[in-house]
C-alpha cells in the first residue's frame, strides 16, 4: 500500500518533540513511522488565501503541506459552521448551536479548497486519512473530481443521538457526504451505536452486519477505533526534574495536604463550573479538609473569539474568587486556577504528585488528559482518577471513580472516597488501568485503524457525492 496522507484542520509542528492535542498526539507518530504527507489550515488569516498559494514543506521523511483560510472563511467556516453549529450539537448542546445559511455553504467551499489543494499532490495508491468534523465533505469533493482512492474518516468528538443529530440542519446533506468515504470511524460503541441508529431511521442504506453497510452500490465500514497515548513516553516526562514543582510536593507533604488536578480547554463540554461547583460542595460537606485539600485547575485558552467561551471564562473566574474569598486562609487558597497553556512535560509532573485526577467533561469524544493522568502515576504511590461517565474514555477506564458530572453531590463524594482510600486499592486500580492505556496505546489505534482502511473493498463504483448545491434533502425522511 502506498503512502499515508492525513487531512486535518489544523496540522501540527513537526519540527517539535511532543505535540499537544489528541488528534496530533495521535497522528504524528504514524506519519513519522511510514513516512506520508500532512495537509490541513496552516493556522493564517490572510486576504490572498486560496489554493494556488499552499505551502510545502518537508520534515524528514514527512510532508506539510498547508493553506490559509481568508478572513470571511475563518469567520464563516472554522468559527462559524464548524464551532457554531457542529460542535456543541454534537456535544448535545442544541441550545448553544447558531446556524446561518452562509456558515454551512463557506464550510462547502473550504472542504472545496482543501480537495483543490491536496489532489496535485496525490499518487494513485496514496491511502487518504481525514480527521474531524471540520472536514466531514472532503470526500465528497475529492469524489467529484474524479478520486477512487481510499479514503477514510474519524471523528474525535462524540457523535450524537439520533434526535440530536437529526435536530442539525442540513444534516442529511452531512450524512451523504460520510457516505463518500470507505471506513467511519468513532472513538467509542456508543457512537457506533447512535450513528447505525441514525442511518436505520434516516438513509437507505443496507445494513449487511452491524458494521458494514451497502449504500448505491458501495461497501462502507463502521467501527469504533479507542485513540490511545503513548504511556511510556508520557511516563518518562513525569520522571524529570522540576525544583519549583518538587518544592510544593515537599510542602505540601510536610503540611499534609493534597492536590487535585484538571487539565483541559477552556470549553463547555468540559464541565468547569459544575466541578468547581462540586468542589465546593466537597469543603462544605468535610469541614475536615479545609486547609488540607488543594484544586489546581489548569483552562488553556481555546477559541476566544466564540462569546461562550468568554461567557465560561468569567463564570471561572466568578467561581475562584467566590470560593477562595469563603475559604481561603493567609496561608492555604483552595482554588488555583490557571488559564494560560501549560507544556505537556509540566503538566506530568504536576499529575504525578497530584492525588486526585478530577477529569468530568460534561461530553468527550475521548479526553486523552485522563489518560495521560494514569501514566504519569508513581505505582508505589499512585493517585485515583475520577471520570465522568460521559468521557468516552470511561468505556475503557472502568477502575476509575466513575461520576455523574451533573450530579455535584456524587462527585464531592467521589472525591472524599479518593481522599481516603486505602494505598491496596488504589495500587490495584492503578495496576489494571496502565494496563489498560498501555496495551491500547496510540500505536494500536494507527495499526487497527489503517488496518480496517487498507482492507475496505474498492471495487464498486464511485458516485459523485451530494451536489454542493443541494442543502434541502426533498425526501420527508430526511
């Protein structure tokens, strides 16, 4: 099979060590392992932004191949139709979706642009790799200029059920255009699930197995495909040195205190105010821990420019006074609250002398931060990890503390159940989720993936796609 060519949005720094983001932690190391071509938005605003103007680069045995996104398209296609209606639809939160005619037809033409962009690049036996809800169309445009190569798609983020998807407009003009691609994959069973759904109430496709459909006159693969981390290496970072971070374990130790740590995006998916919320509740439910319990929570700035996430970001910074402001001692603040990046290798650190792993997103398509959480322990010494059953890491990480993240009551508790638990039972739930996020690392997920693509069958015909035109499916079913 031929080389390995991975569409994303955005592409990541190959230049760098370690990448942050679960899409590019996931893919680099499958381009740097086969060698292949990277392509996606190189991250510019400019006015002369179309496809005559990509630039090329070469990293090793790797390619980088990028475009700009002109101002209207950055507004209309990335915050626009990809961040304002498909992302909080698919993370079920239909109240925060705003659609406008002009969104979903920018986000038409830039998927346009990328086919225009990548397919002067292409070889016959080029396998395509197409990331996320960004670039759901891309096949469809690649089809429609002529492209039989295999082409596969995955989603990061959760797909939702069947009354929230169908609740999208233009969803059926979003469905034919996954259609056009040979394996669909999703992080967990339950997308599987809602996406089958989805298919046996709103498409004719034939279903041959519960994961192979036949669809005008094509096989298409379904499956869920868990992207998992690199434990060892994410372990070895949590193994260096730190003066500043070792001088608060220390302390912290010597004053018997803990810490408990969060580390995600400023985002509401995340669930930030409801767990500050239930840490709060934690204090006012076990007086015995005031001066004892410390939550670091880490908010690195994501997509400042969308109003709900300035709208999160003031409630956070409502919620650490409020709390600090009842709580607090001269010596001892409850919250720390951060809202700036972090690089990964601090961040192992601050996990591996961090007691408690509080990771309760209110919806994850995986959330690979609890992962790294687990790698990142001490096996002597480890701490406890407690998951939002809504992550679509719970369905492997079932020796967590699985909570209800809407439930503020459960998770306080969660945490007092943390606090106390015996070293035996906290060794043994270590021992059998790093041999959980070990054995389904981020290589397992490139083999089996790339696997399921390399053996979808090519032979039927190819359509054309959905016309770019046709943004109202006439059927009554639709």
């Amino acid at each position: 099979m031929g080389r390995l060519v991975v569409v994303s949005n955005r592409t990541g720094d190959l230049g760098r060590k370690t990448q942050t983001g679960g899409l590019a932690v996931g893919i680099v190391d499958a381009l740097k392992s086969s060698g292949g071509m990277w392509v996606g938005w190189s991250g510019e605003v400019a006015d002369d932004a179309d496809a005559s103007n990509a630039q090329l680069e070469t990293y090793e045995n790797v390619t980088s191949l990028t475009v700009s996104l002109s101002v209207q398209e950055h507004e209309n296609y990335y915050l626009g139709f990809a961040n304002k209606v498909l992302w909080p639809s698919f993370h079920y939160r239909l109240d925060l979706m705003d659609y406008r005619t002009e969104f979903a037809k920018c986000y038409a033409a830039v998927n346009r642009k990328f086919a225009d962009t990548i397919l002067p690049h292409l070889r016959n036996d080029d396998l395509i790799w197409v990331h996320d809800y960004h670039l759901i169309p891309l096949a469809s445009e690649l089809r429609r200029q002529g492209s039989a190569h295999r082409i596969g798609f995955f989603l990061h983020i959760p797909f939702p059920s069947v009354d929230v998807f169908s609740a999208v407009p233009r969803h059926g003009w979003l469905r034919e255009c996954l259609l056009q691609y040979d394996l669909i994959g999703f992080q967990t069973k339950n997308d599987v699930q809602n996406f089958c759904r989805y298919l046996k109430e709103h498409s004719e496709a034939k279903f041959l197995s519960p994961n192979l459909i036949k669809w005008k006159g094509r096989m298409i693969s379904i499956g869920n495909f868990p992207i998992g981390i690199d434990a060892g290496r994410f372990s070895a970072m949590s193994h260096e040195s730190d003066d500043g971070i070792e001088f608060e374990r220390t302390r912290r130790s010597r004053l018997k205190r803990f810490q408990v740590i969060s580390a995600d995006r400023l985002d509401y998916s995340k669930g930030l105010p409801q767990r500050m919320k239930a840490f709060r509740k934690f204090l006012d439910s076990y007086p015995e821990y005031l001066g004892r319990a410390e939550y670091l929570q880490i908010a690195s700035p994501s997509r400042e420019d969308v109003t709900a996430y300035a709208d999160i970001r003031a409630e956070l910074e409502q919620l650490t006074g409020a709390v600090n402001g009842k709580y607090a001692d001269f010596n001892w603040a409850p919250i720390q609250y951060i809202n700036r990046n972090i690089p990964r290798e601090k961040l192992a650190l601050l996990f591996r002398c961090s007691l408690i792993g509080l990771i309760t997103p209110l919806r994850d398509g995986m959330n690979l931060v609890a992962k790294e959480y687990i790698a990142a322990q001490d096996a002597e010494d480890p701490g406890i990890l407690i998951l939002s059953k809504f992550a679509g890491a719970a369905e492997e990480l079932e020796d967590a503390l699985i909570v209800n993240p809407y439930d503020t009551n459960e998770v306080a508790q969660a945490i007092r159940r943390a606090a106390i638990m015996p070293m035996e039972e906290r060794r043994t739930r270590y021992g059998n989720l790093i041999s959980q996020i070990s054995d389904h690392d981020a290589q397992l997920w490139q083999d089996e993936y790339l696997a399921a693509l390399r053996s979808v069958q090519t032979d039927a015909p190819r359509s054309a796609g959905p016309s770019r035109q046709n943004w109202n499916v006439p059927s009554s079913r639709h």
